[in-house]
C-alpha cells in the first residue's frame, strides 16, 4: 500500500465512524416523538398523523426556534 492510499483509507474511516452519533441520537428523538404523539391521539387518525408528527418533529423545532429568535 502506498502512503497516499494509507492516507485516504485513514480519512474514510474516521468520517464514517464520527457519522454515527447523529444518527443514534436522531433515532432517539424519533421513539421519543413517536411516543409523545402517539400517547396523545386517539383514534385511527391521529395515530396516523402521530407517526407523520414523529418523522418531522426537526422541521417543527427548528421553525419554533427560529420563530422565538426572530420573531
């Protein structure tokens, strides 16, 4: 193996292990929204619209942030 291609297999691998993180604690949110949500509705409905809820909770907080700074 050449330095170049030890150099580049040394980068890949520290990008994708750091990857990781974001992703457990966005599946986090996501259980924690799915049971908020689902918690609250009751019927057929609105279970369905808790699971919708639950996938786009981010858009939500993110609006509802830059809503209190801005506005």
């Amino acid at each position: 193996m050449t330095d170049s291609t030890r150099t580049s297999y040394r980068q890949r691998s520290v990008n994708q292990a750091s990857a990781g993180g974001g992703n457990a604690v966005y599946a986090l949110g996501l259980i924690g929204a799915l049971v908020f949500f689902w918690q609250q509705a009751d019927s057929f409905g609105q279970y369905l619209l808790a699971i919708l809820k639950a996938l786009v909770w981010p858009a939500f907080l993110v609006y509802e942030v830059l809503q209190s700074l801005l506005g």
